[in-house]
C-alpha cells in the first residue's frame, strides 16, 4: 500500500486537507498528516483534525508522496528545518508532490523549484516568479513530479491528476 504524507499546521485550508485525505483513502492509499506537534490541529474555519506525527518524527524514505495543503499553515510550517528537509527528499527522489492554495510557500523556503513551472493562490504568484517559477494562471498544472493548484475550486482537478501520477 502506497503512503501519502500531508503536511500542514494551525489554520490550514480545512477543505483543503480534508478533500485529500479522503480521497486519497477512498483509493487505498495511507494518509499520515504531520504537523509541529502531534494531536489535536484546528483550521481556519475551525474543522479540527488529528496529526498523527510530528515533523520531527517524518522519515520521508517511508513515504510514497507528499501532499502540502493552503490556508495560513504554510507560512509557519516552512521555517521549520525539518519540513524544509522533508520537502527536499522528495524532490530528489522524484516522489509525487502535490501542493495547493498557499502550499508553495513551503517549496520556495526549500530553495527547490527555481525552473519549474507551477500556479498557486494569485496572492503569492510574485512570490513563485521571484523564486524562479514560470507561474501558469490555470487549475492544475503539472510539471515533472509536482502537481499544483490555484484554491478550494481546482480540489477536483488537483487530485485527479496527483492521483494519476501516484498510479503511474
């Protein structure tokens, strides 16, 4: 059974951790969500969920993929060393990364997207060029192993084509 790693923390985009984790259950796939700390992580519209690891306990050799939801949570979550570790592994190996909304925040703190091309919530587009990105204003784009997504409206989108690259 492939393992699906999401990454998130306080204020996430609930529907945006929400939607993946149960799709990707729905498929058999194992959904593990990281965050600083284990247990109890609210979001921004108050859903509350359980981080069943902490960042800190990650070992991305035991993942499959990664998944980075919005909301404000990737604006904390990447000045963590280990997310910055964590996000790099699967960079290097080539490991399916899905990111959303605000998620490419976290890959631009890593330093790992410079000659990519992605999208993202238009309120950090200047953020994904000045780090190197070709930004695309489009519902999912998929470059090599990353596939991206605008907001909550691209959700259908995103994960079909994160899916499809999982079965490839």
């Amino acid at each position: 059974m492939k393992r699906v790693l999401i990454i998130t923390g306080p204020f996430f985009e609930d529907i945006e951790v929400q939607y993946p984790y149960y799709r990707l259950k729905e498929d058999g796939y194992d959904v593990v969500i990281a965050a600083p700390e284990r247990g109890r992580l609210e979001g921004k519209h108050g859903y509350v969920i359980k981080a069943d690891i902490s960042f800190d306990e990650v070992n991305p050799e035991e993942y499959d993929a990664l998944v980075i939801p919005g909301g404000r949570a990737p604006e904390k979550v990447r000045l963590y060393d280990s997310v910055k570790s964590i996000v790099k592994h699967f960079f290097e190996k080539d490991k399916p990364v899905a990111t959303i909304c605000h998620g490419p925040q976290v890959l631009i703190s890593a330093g790992i997207i410079k000659g990519r091309k992605g999208t993202s919530y238009a309120g950090i587009r200047d953020d994904l060029i000045a780090s190197g990105v070709e930004y695309v204003d489009e519902p999912v784009v998929v470059d090599e192993n990353w596939v991206s997504s605008r907001h909550p409206g691209d959700l259908h989108v995103w994960m079909k084509k994160f899916i499809k690259l999982l079965e490839a």
